[in-house]
C-alpha cells in the first residue's frame, strides 16, 4: 500500500517513456529539452536496458553499397534516401549530443566485401554515389581491392572491397551509459525493473508497472512507446518480426590487420575491430524461423557459423580465441521504414529500427518528441 507521499509525489508524470534503449533515452532528453519545466518519468523493465541497444556491434553506419541498392529496388529512390538522411542525421545528432570522446567515436571507415556472386554491383557504384550526392556532395563509394590483401582476408573468396569513408564505430557501453548520465542530469527519471503490463486511456493514460512482484498504477498525460521488438506485448497488431542477433568477441589478436567496420552479404554479417580484438554478428539469414524471437539466448548453430567465417573468410591462418558471445534483439518489417505512430492524441509508439538503430535511434527520439507537442 502507497503512503501519502508516495501517492503525492511518485505515481503522476506529465510524459512516460516505456522502455531505456536508445529510442526511449532521445525521447525523453528531447521531450525535456522541448519543455524543461515537465516531469518525464523513463519506466525500463531490465536492471539496465534490456533489449537491443546495450548489446550492438557500435556501427555507426547508413548502409553497404549493396544494402542501398536493395533498399532503392524495394523502397524506390525518394524513400531510400530519406532513409539514409535519417541515418545520417541521428548519427550526427548522437554525436554532437554526447560527444565523440564520450562514445568513443572513431572514423577507420566503412568496407563491404563482395564474393564473386555479387561483383556485378560494382557497376552501379557510379549510379549510387550520384544517388547520394544530395547528402554527399563528393562520391561515397570506392573500391579498395588493394586492401583485401593487406587486411589479411582470404583473397579466393573475397574478390573485391568497397570503401565508405563516412563510417565509424562507437563503443557502445559508453554511448549508453552516456545517454543515461545526460538523461539523469536534465532531471529525468529512470525507474529500472519497472515492467509496463498494460496501458488504460481515461482523461489521462494509467500504466500499470510490475515491479518486485507488485503491481503499481502511473499516470501520465502522454505516454510514448519504445519497446521496439517487445512492443507486440503491449500492441499485439504491430506489423513488426522480432530478429535475435548474435554476436561473438575475439580476445585481443597479435598484430590485427584491420582498422574500420565490415559488412558481408548484404549486412546479414558484419565484423569491426575494437582496439585488436575482432567483433563479428550475424547469421540470422539462415536460421529465420528460430532467430525470429525475442528470447534473448544463444543459437550455437549459429555461432558455428561465425566461427567458421572467422577461419575461413576474415582471420585465415590467424590464431585467435573467442572471448565471449551474446545475444541481442531487433524488430524488422517489411520494408526498412521504422514504426513511427501516433495510437492516440495520448499514446505515441516508435520501433522496428532494424540493424541501424545506432544511427537512427536519436533522430526518432526527436521525431516522437515532436509529434507529442
Ligand atoms: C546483435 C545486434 C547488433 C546490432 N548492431 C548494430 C550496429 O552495429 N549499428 C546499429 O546502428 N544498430 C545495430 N543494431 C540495432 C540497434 O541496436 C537497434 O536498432 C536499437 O538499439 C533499437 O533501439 P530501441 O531503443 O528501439 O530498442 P531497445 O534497445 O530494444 O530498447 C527497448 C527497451 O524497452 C524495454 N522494454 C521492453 N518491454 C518493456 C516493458 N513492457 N516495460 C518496460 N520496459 C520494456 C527493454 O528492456 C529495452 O531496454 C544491432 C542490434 C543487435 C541486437
């Protein structure tokens, strides 16, 4: 049972945020920077955020060569550079945020590594880059073949490397610890394992909290969602798919040839370094059926399948351990476009940010910020 002052001062909120990831983080700092004067309450159900954005490879990307070229065949050109403005600006907007010694931001650049299946996108390189020449006045992309040697690739299989000097890497611990400080500072509050079960509308919207094994009612004058994958618990007709990603680390690797971020296939795999150790995700193409859930657990197929890429593709002949793996869950749908929803004049939700929520995470957060006025 609640005291007086528990009632008084702990259970009504001007603005909710539902869920601390990188999403519900940029809502709330942007909802505070809007109106310093509101009370904004973050209800987070994990003792620390629990869902995709403590657990990425820290690309700070906007997409592959390849990657772009699919989004332009399925989303047309108009709503697939807007895609990667957005990208681009969230990245930005991250950046100038926190700051980049606090996320440890580093600019080795980006490659993609194509086998002998894909060479034929090379010949569109030219058509993409003047595609982007409304964001990159000079041309994105550049092949750097001379690299797969010197990167110590197996050059049999990769047969030709595409360069993006606009990519970077973040360590992504930091960013998120940095986005909870800055959250704290502006004097917004974070409420950890804090699970919302439901959402009511009356004159206000009453969430009811389980924490401890107790039920709590909140109040709030608006509410906005950012649960991403775990939102179908609160809104069952999302059109969203959880996806699990898997991620292995290798232990630090005696004079590492490579500096920068890496996709493979299309995104579906991709590897980076951290200072000489080598972070490598991905897989979850060939196992959709188990990989489409949101237990966050480890699939050793698929971690078989990583080492394997490790041996054969980017460490041949290297001696290297694996250090650790995890789990990691995003939402997709059917195209890339996040969810970005009005549900009521009350509720807001946005999710399904895909692979690039690094990038993205921080323009959304001032996207629903905005819609709620
Ligand atoms: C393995 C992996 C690698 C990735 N690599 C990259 C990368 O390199 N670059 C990149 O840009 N993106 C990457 N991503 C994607 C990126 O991390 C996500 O798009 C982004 O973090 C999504 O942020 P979010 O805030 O929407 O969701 P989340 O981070 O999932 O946050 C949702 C939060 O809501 C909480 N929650 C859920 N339900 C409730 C509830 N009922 N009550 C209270 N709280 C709740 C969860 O605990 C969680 O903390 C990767 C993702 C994974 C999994």
């Amino acid at each position: 049972m609640l005291s007086f002052w528990e009632k008084r001062s702990f259970t009504r909120y001007d603005r909710v945020v539902i869920g601390s990831g990188i999403v519900g983080l940029s809502t709330a700092i942007s909802l505070k920077e809007r109106h310093p004067k509101a009370s904004v309450l973050v209800l987070e159900r994990g003792l620390i955020p629990t869902g995709a954005s403590t657990k990425n490879a820290g690309f700070a990307c906007f997409g592959s060569l390849t990657e772009l070229l699919e989004d332009t065949r399925l989303m047309g050109e108009e709503d697939a550079l807007h895609l990667v403005r957005s990208r681009w600006e969230g990245l930005r907007k991250l950046r100038d945020r926190l700051g980049d010694d606090a996320i440890d931001y580093q600019n080795h650049g980006g490659y993609e590594l194509l086998f002998e299946k894909e060479l034929a996108c090379l010949d569109q390189i030219d058509t993409i880059n003047r595609w982007l020449t409304p964001l990159f006045p000079s041309p994105v992309f550049q092949t750097r073949n001379d690299r797969v040697r010197a990167f110590g690739f197996n050059p049999q299989v990769v047969r030709s490397m595409v360069f993006n000097p606009h990519e970077g890497q973040i360590d992504t611990g930091k960013m998120m610890r940095s986005l909870l400080q800055l959250a704290r500072e502006m004097g917004i509050e974070i409420r950890t394992g804090a699970e919302v079960l439901s959402l009511q509308e009356h004159s206000e919207v009453d969430i009811t909290v389980r924490s401890n094994g107790h039920d709590w009612s909140i109040s709030a004058g608006q509410v906005a969602v950012c649960t991403n994958a775990f939102t179908l618990a609160l809104f069952p007709g999302l059109p969203l798919d959880p996806g699990r990603g898997i991620v292995l680390v290798t232990k630090p690797i005696k004079d590492l040839k490579f500096k920068g971020t890496f996709h493979i296939e299309q995104g579906y795999y991709y590897f980076r370094n951290f200072n000489d150790r080598v972070i490598f995700g991905g897989g979850r193409n060939l196992f959709r059926e188990q990989e489409t859930t949101t237990r966050i657990e480890i699939n050793e197929q698929v971690v078989n399948v990583l080492k394997q890429k490790l041996d054969d593709i980017i460490l041949p002949g290297s001696f290297y351990e694996i250090d650790h793996a995890w789990a990691g869950i995003m939402a997709f749908g059917k195209d890339k476009q996040p969810i970005l929803k009005k549900h009521s004049d009350k509720i807001f939700l946005a999710a399904r940010l895909g692979g690039m929520g690094v990038a993205i995470g921080s323009n959304l957060g001032e996207q629903i910020a905005g819609m709620m006025g």
